[in-house]
C-alpha cells in the first residue's frame, strides 16, 4: 500500500485526533496520507512527512478511509465508483450501517486499514438516466446511488402524483409525497422508514417504495435487476431529486426518468467474519434498546 485517501465528516473536533493518529502509523509505513483542499482546512493541518495537503482528488489510490457515519461513507463509495479502490471506514455517525468497524475499535480499525487486513464487498447501484441502458456502471457521469433515489415534492408544494412502470408496463399511480427507490444496501434507510422491506446483502434487485401514499393499497415492490423502471412526474409542479441524501436535479412536471440496477459498483471494506444479518442485529438492536 502506497497510496490513501482521507474523508472525514463534517465535525472534526470528533476526528481530528484519530486522523493525526493514521497519519502518524501511516507514515511508520511508508504510506502517504493525501487530503484534499477542504480536508486540509477543516483539521487546519500543517505539512508532516506522509501528508500530501490541498491533495486534488486521486481515483488510483490504494484505499480511502473514511472518518464518519452513512453520509460519508456514501460519498467516498460515490467517489470511488468503478474504481474498485474500497473504503474503509471507522464509525463516528449514529448508525453506521455501511461502517467497517466502530470508534470503540479505532486502534484495531487503523491498524487493519494500513495493513490491508480485511475482506472486500462489492455493492450495486442505481444509475438515472440514458447511460442506464447500458448496465456498465456509473461512466459517462450518470448520477448514481450506492444507497437510495428519492424524489419528493417540495416544501410547501402540493402533494405528487407519481406514476411508474416496468419494462414498459405501467405498474400504479400513486398521490404521494415522494418515491424511493433503493439498493439492498439502501433498503434499511428511508426505504424501511417507508414500510418497504430489507433486502439482505447480495440479493440481486432493488426496491421501489412511497413516501407517505395517499392510498391503502399502495405497496412496496422489489423488482429483478434486470428491469428498467419509468418514473413518470404526473403533478403539477417540479419534483426534487436526491441521489444518496444530496440533491441531484429536478424532474420536472410531465416528464419521466430512467433507472436501472447496476451490479459490482462500489467497494466496501469489512472485517473477516462479518455478516449482513449480525450487523442488522448490532446496529437497528442497538437503537431499540
């Protein structure tokens, strides 16, 4: 390993030690540590052997380590698309689902990022757009979520009419006030806030699930991955689109977009042993409790 990258969450007074601490081990080892620009500023850092500051964003590196919750991670997983280069990441979020290890196991956590001492998970994606057709994955700069799509209607707008269909079949009209549409690795996000379901990791599909339906007969569905969905904008008014939490667009009213599923997108790094369904005991028990 010669070569990572660094992303941190939006708190660095909760990060700031633990990255000065990678540093540090990863310059023992003869690796360089590259920061962008808003990473460098947001820590205040100041040149160190190891360290490559104001560092722009380099897709052929050896692993991104991310310090931060789901929104992080998401982000680095978008960053390294198609690459193949993972992402390991200690917990400082809430839940973390995507998470490699917690921050109660930082020492751990470092010493097995650096070491290359973990298994590797490919997960699948959602891609909008035209460059769907092709399943090839996120080239060509087609948004493309690693956890969910979600329109909605705007605050203080009246509420959607969302049509949809499969393969050219309309599937269902529904008065709402948004749709998601999520992988596996999304389905316990705002999919399960919505009543949809959990998919287990390594099911090949996705789910398509509403936001507060105007209906009792609206219903989740999982489709197959092969299927290419139509979401058509039957309100009024422009609908917002956010792909993994952050806005991506607008649909506007009458118009429709494309998604289809995508597999081996993104990289995860995880611990020998781990399990989906332990990891859905630990992180959704741990909230109940």
């Amino acid at each position: 390993m010669r070569e990572i990258t660094v992303f941190t969450h939006r708190r660095p007074q909760e990060t700031t030690a633990t990255l000065t601490r990678l540093a540090q081990e990863a310059a023992r080892a003869g690796i360089t540590v590259r920061l962008d620009e808003e990473e460098t500023r947001k820590h205040g850092l100041q040149p160190a052997p190891g360290l490559e500051l104001n560092a722009p964003i380099k897709r052929e590196v050896d692993l991104c380590v991310v310090l931060g919750g789901d929104g992080t991670i998401l982000r680095a997983l978008q960053v390294y698309a198609g690459t193949g280069v993972a992402v390991f990441a200690i917990n400082f979020g809430e839940i973390g689902f995507l998470a490699t290890v917690e921050k109660s196991a930082i020492d751990e956590g470092i010493r097995r990022a650096l070491s290359g001492d973990f298994e590797l998970l490919r997960l699948p994606a959602i891609v909008l757009g035209d460059e769907a057709h092709g399943r090839a994955g996120p080239a060509g700069g087609a948004p493309t979520a690693v956890n969910d799509v979600a329109i909605h209607r705007k605050v203080g707008e009246r509420v959607a009419e969302l049509a949809y269909g499969l393969e050219g079949e309309e599937v269902g009209s529904v008065r709402c006030d948004g749709l998601v549409v999520a992988t596996p690795a999304g389905s316990t996000g705002y999919n399960l806030a919505n009543g949809g379901p959990v998919m287990a990791w390594g099911v090949a599909g996705f789910v398509v699930s509403f936001i507060a339906p105007h209906s009792l007969t609206a219903r989740a569905l999982v489709v197959a991955p092969d299927d290419r969905l139509m979401i058509h904008n039957r309100s009024h008014e422009a609908l917002d689109v956010a792909v993994d939490g952050r806005p991506a667009g607008e649909i506007q009213a009458g118009e429709t977009i494309e998604a289809c599923f995508v597999n081996d997108v993104a990289t995860i790094a995880q611990l020998p042993g781990t399990t989906f369904y332990r990891r859905l005991r630990e992180k959704f028990g741990r909230l109940a409790s």
